[in-house]
C-alpha cells in the first residue's frame, strides 16, 4: 500500500510541476514557486519514503523479498520527481532573468 500511495503522490507532484510551466494558465511568480513547492514537497515524501523502506528492509537479506524492487521503483521516481521540477525552477529563473535583461535593454 505504501508503494501505491507514494507513486501516486510522486505523479500528482510532477503533473503539478508540468502544470506550472505552462505560461496561459499562470503568471512565472506563480510557477515558479508552485515548480518550487511541488520540488520540497517531493523531497519530504521521498525522505518519508525512504524512511518507511528502511525500516521495511532493514538488512540486505530482506531486500531479497518478491516486491523489494517495486518500493524501490517509487522511491527513485520521487526523487527523480524532484530533479526534474527543480529544473523547472531554474528554466523559470533563467526564463525570469532574461526577460528582464532584454526589458532593461529597452530602455538603454
């Protein structure tokens, strides 16, 4: 059950960081602190994840058991969740930076 709940919190958090770059439906200010939200709230939950695989395997002889490498799946698509809306974040930053370089060029 756990490995369900944390893959489909690990989906729910990308599509938000998708929905966040999208430029119709919100403002960069607003994306990019969603982008940003959606990066911290991913690495809780893959810490909490974490957390709650150790103490389900905690020597490498239980790592043998059928469904260990299904935890592990999610476990390394939430942090993988977590590189990708932080590169959200930077692409919005340098996206943010360069606009306002070219509209402080304008006014040279």
């Amino acid at each position: 059950m756990a490995v369900l709940v944390l893959m489909c919190q690990a989906t729910l958090t990308f599509l938000l960081a998708l929905y966040a770059i999208l430029p119709k439906l919100q403002g960069r200010k607003i994306a990019l602190f969603t982008a940003l939200g959606c990066a911290i709230c991913a690495a809780l939950f893959g810490v909490i994840g974490g957390s709650v695989f150790a103490a389900e395997y905690p020597t490498p002889q239980d790592l043998l058991q059928l469904h260990h490498w299904t935890f592990g799946f999610a476990f390394a698509f939430q942090w993988v969740v977590v590189v990708l809306c932080l590169v959200v974040v930077i692409f919005i930053l340098a996206d943010m930076r360069t606009s306002l370089l070219i509209t402080s060029l304008r006014f040279f």
